[in-house]
C-alpha cells in the first residue's frame, strides 16, 4: 500500500489495483478519517472490488495511518506535543 496523490484534506493510497482516496480532516483537536466513496454502483465490476477491499478493517487502519502520515510530513497537518492534532496553518 503507498501514497500517490496527496491533498490538503485527501489522499490517494494504491493497494495494487484498488486506488481510493481518504479523506482527512482536524475536528475538536482532534483527527478524522473516512473513505471518500461510500456509493457504489451494483453494475460496476470495479466499484464492487472497490467497496469489498474498503469493507476491510486492516485496509482502513492501514490506509489511514498512511494518509495521515503523508499529510504530517507534508506539513498539511501537525500533532502538538500535548497529542492535539491542528491545521498546519492554525
């Protein structure tokens, strides 16, 4: 699993052929993650891998480790020493 794209509240992360993004955001000092897509369309092949390979746990504690992660090292988002997490420009 790898970053690929990264943006202010989002981040591209490629298991071999899945690529979903994760969305990242600070609330009450606090950081959040969810998977971007929660629709899925019942004819689409790809959105069924998709939503099966989101459907697992160790994907989402994985992905989100990396996407919060790369957003810290890229100074998007900062963990204060006291463990509150802030926008790099707050």
């Amino acid at each position: 699993m790898k970053v690929v794209k990264l943006e202010p509240q989002a981040v591209l992360i490629q298991d071999q052929d899945i690529e979903a993004w994760v969305d990242v955001w600070i609330e009450e000092e606090d950081v959040q993650c969810d998977w971007n897509q929660y629709i899925f369309s019942d004819d689409d092949p790809n959105d069924q891998a998709l939503k099966e390979w989101q459907e697992n746990t160790d994907n989402f504690i994985m992905a989100t480790d990396l996407a919060i992660e790369a957003l810290e090292k890229a100074g998007i988002i900062r963990q204060a020493e006291n463990g509150k997490w802030y926008n790099a420009e707050d």
